[in-house]
C-alpha cells in the first residue's frame, strides 16, 4: 500500500497565532493534508518531540538583487538572499519590484520576475514601489497589476529618486481604495533631511554617525502624522514601515485609537542596535547606516511595547544588503564618504526570527503566538497570501519551521548565509535557531546544513487583503467625498 504522506512530522508542539497544541502534521505533495495522531504512513519521517513547531516565516518587506542607479549593488540576489531567509526559518519574502522615474511600472514588475526565476530557493511574491505616478501607472498599470497578483505598494516620503509629494500620495490611495490594495509609507520628511545634512555638512559633520542626526524623530513623527493624515482623507488603510521609536508610535497609537485602519511594522534594528552603532571607529558605522536610523535604548523599550501591546502586526528585517568591502557597497563612493553618500540598509534577513524567538519569547516579552502572527501570520493576512502561507493548517503549504530552543549561539557573520561581508548583529547572543526549516514540504535547512535548491521558489501571486482590513473608517470631514 503506498504511504499516505510524502512526510510526517511526528511529536509537534505546534504554535500558530491561536494555538499550541501536541500532535502529527501529514504532508502530501507539499501541503498539509493532516494534523492529528495516528495519521498513517510516510515515505519519511522527522520526530519533532520535545520541539516547538511554527508556521514558516513571511519577511514582508526585504530588498534583493532591487537595482539602486547610484553605482551601488545589493550583494543578496534571489539566491543568496532565499538562501539565507531559509536557514533562518523564513519560507515566503516580499521584496520590491521598483519603478525607475520616467520608466514604466510594468516594465519594472517584468525585470524582477527575471531576477527571481531560477534562483530563488523559496517562495516569493512582489510589492511594488511606485516612485513615478503617471496617468498611465495610474489609471492602467496599477489596476491591472493589482488584478494580477500585485497587491501592495510602497510609497516614499523621501529618497530624491523615490519620494513622493502630498498630492501624488493622494493619487495612490485613491487607487490603492478603487483596487482594493495596500499602501506601504516610508515616513520621513525629505525636506526636513535635506535641511540637516545640508548644515551638518557645511559645519564638516560627515561621518557616519551624523546619518542619525540628520534623521531626528521628528521628521519620521511629521511624515507619519502627514502619512496618517492623507490616508483618512483618502478613507483608505495605511501600513507604515520600519517604524523607528516614540514618536511615531504614538502618532499610530493615536490613529489606531480613533478607529482609523493604521497597520504598523517595526524591524530587529529598532530592537537591538542604536544611534551609538553608527559611531563605530572610521568608517564601520557605516554597517548600520539606514533609514529611519536606530534610536536608543529607551526607543527600543517603546518598540518592545509596541509588539507586545499591538501596535505593530509586523516585524519583517528590512533586509537592504550592501557589503562594507568592495567597490559597490557601503563604499561606493569611497571609504571616507560622507554619510549622505552611503547607501542605506542593513542585512538581516537570516537573524530576523531567531532574535525574536530568542529575545521576545524566551526573554518573556512576547508570546509564543504573538511571535508566530509578528513573523509570519499577520503578513500572510495583510498581504493576501493567507491562509496558503501563515499558519500551520490543512490546505495551507507546508513551510515550517522546528526550533531548537536551548543551545545557545552568539551571532556570527561567518554562520550566516547572506552574500554580506557583515551582519550589523554580530556577537548577539541567541538560545533559538531553526533545526530544520521546511519549505512546501521540502527540507531546506537541517541541524546547521543549507539543502535547498535554486528553482524550488515558486512566484506567488497575492489576493487583495480581506475587505474587513481594507475597509477605511469612512473619512468624518463635512467635505464631498471623490
Ligand atoms: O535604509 C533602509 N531602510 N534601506 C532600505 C530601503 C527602505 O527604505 O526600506
Ligand atoms: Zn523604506
Ligand atoms: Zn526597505
């Protein structure tokens, strides 16, 4: 009789969003087919007593192989970067099919999927990023890629080459309110900035660590406030990214208060690094120079809060990989660039679950199913790839992830398995890593050994997030309304 699973995880403390609970999980050509006791046979076996059992990580926001135009390159291809994702138990990335200005959206969306076929070792699905909001990226391109799967796009409030003005974010949420999709902001005033480094550059303030000083909190609360404020007029949700400390947190707690459908997600770097990172000796604080900068300790309570208290539905890694070495990195424009010159971003796409695990569910600060809806379910949800990915379910893709849980690590760059020469982590001590990560089905990563292959990735086209999250508030002001 042939077995009735290709695999069955036997013993599985399983923790979902909702969860835990002990028992088997029946794989069949990469879903889960049966969750129970006493499931029948497999072609193979893993035991998983004693074991924490998660759904598999979904890292919404990462950048790879995403083309910068300033000479720089990120080091993290598709292959690299899945490859890394994997073996820290991240089974789904949503990286950024950009648009150049004066290019067309489509044209950005078709290059990417070339860079991602054949080479990516897990599944994956594009956001956009709209820098160029045309007639025609409006009124075709945009509905039309929403249709096909493309339900997300980010919106800059600076960057030179990315930013937006009022009006033009105004468009985009109208779009975003017809079609049914979500808007990502990057919230920081880009005059506000431009302002600073241009006086800190004038007083010869150019090293690193003055990229924090010329990113104060307030220009991230003005830009969320302003984010907040277009959103409501617009009646339509907002998820604001990378979200950095006090400032703005308050500023979505008070929007998350008035009813408003403000998503926010926050990332390790806003946890475990500060400002004091960029002030590493020469030019090594560049390995953390990104945007909006890390703040200090007491920000990183705040944050620690916000995860705990659901402020944030997210954390993803913002994984912008740029080596330190080399001619198109952090050095492109030599090593003793000034800070404005540098790109910005941090890997951390490998490190991103086991720092959570470790120090959010082991530390006491989150719960085992608050982590799983952090890293995995909330974006599922959110981005419309639930319930195939997410949680661990019948019908739902089998990408997993079995912990260890009591074997102590420190963070080191040479263990890990990005194309980066550094990890902005290096030397933080960890107690969970994944023992085995599974991705539809397949092992990927097994006791400190990568087993994927380029090519398993497979595209993964969104559906429109559930209308209960994409419903706005309904704008309140006496004006008439589009
Ligand atoms: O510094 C960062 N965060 N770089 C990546 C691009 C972005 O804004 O997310
Ligand atoms: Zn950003
Ligand atoms: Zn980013």
């Amino acid at each position: 009789m042939p077995a009735s699973f290709d695999t069955l995880v036997l013993n599985a403390q399983i923790a979902t969003a909702a969860d835990l609970y002990l028992a088997d999980i029946g794989i069949k050509d990469g879903r889960i087919t049966a969750i129970g006791t006493g499931l029948g046979s497999a072609a193979d076996t893993i035991d998983a007593r004693g074991r924490l059992v998660t759904p598999g990580g979904v890292d919404a926001h990462c950048h790879l192989d995403q083309p910068t135009g300033d000479g720089s390159r990120m080091a993290d291809d598709f292959l690299t970067g899945t490859r890394s994702a994997a073996c820290g138990g991240t089974t789904t990335v949503i990286p950024f099919a950009a648009q150049f200005k004066g290019h067309s959206l489509r044209a950005a969306v078709d290059d990417y999927h070339r860079r991602a076929e054949g080479k990516a070792t897990i599944d994956y699905a594009f956001h956009l990023i709209v820098s160029d909001p045309s007639p025609l990226v409006l009124t075709q391109e945009l509905p039309q890629l929403v249709a096909e799967g493309y339900t997300s796009f980010k919106v800059y409030m600076t960057y030179d080459e990315l930013k937006l003005d009022d009006r033009q974010i105004l468009d985009l949420l109208s779009v975003a309110r017809q079609e049914g999709a979500m808007v990502m902001v990057h919230a920081e005033n880009a005059d506000c900035i431009a302002w600073l480094t241009e006086q800190m550059l004038d007083a010869g303030l150019s090293a690193p660590r003055y990229h924090a000083h010329a990113r104060p909190m307030l220009i991230e609360r003005e830009a969320t406030h302003r984010a907040i404020a277009l959103a409501e007029l617009a009646d339509v949700p907002i998820l604001v990214v990378h979200v950095s400390g006090r400032d703005a947190v308050r500023q979505i707690r008070h929007a998350q208060g008035m009813g408003l459908k403000v998503y926010a997600e926050t990332c390790p770097q806003y946890l475990f690094l500060t400002a004091e990172s960029l002030e590493l000796e020469g030019f090594e604080g560049a390995k953390c120079i990104c945007s909006p900068p890390p703040r200090d300790k007491a920000n990183q309570e705040v944050i620690w809060h916000g995860l705990d208290n659901g402020t944030f539905q997210l954390l993803s890694s913002d994984h912008a990989p740029f080596t330190f070495g080399g001619p198109t990195g952090k050095q492109v424009n030599g090593p003793n660039a000034s800070f404005d010159k540098v790109p910005n971003g941090i890997p951390g796409l490998e490190t991103r679950m086991p720092l959570l695990m470790s120090h959010g569910v082991a530390g006491g600060r989150i719960d085992v199913h608050q982590f799983v809806a952090l890293t995995s379910t909330n974006a599922a949800k959110l981005y419309g790839l639930f319930p195939r990915k997410g949680t661990i379910a019948v019908g739902s893709d089998a990408d997993i992830v079995i912990w260890d849980t009591d074997q102590p690590r420190t963070i080191r760059n040479e263990l890990l398995h990005h194309a980066v020469d550094y990890t902005p982590y290096e030397g933080i001590e960890v107690t969970a890593w994944p023992a085995i990560t599974l991705s539809r089905g397949v092992v990927v990563w097994q006791d400190g050994h990568y087993l994927g292959r380029a090519g398993h990735g497979q595209f993964l086209r969104c559906e429109r997030p559930t209308p209960a999250r994409m419903r706005g508030r309904g704008y309140r002001g006496p004006l008439w309304r589009p």
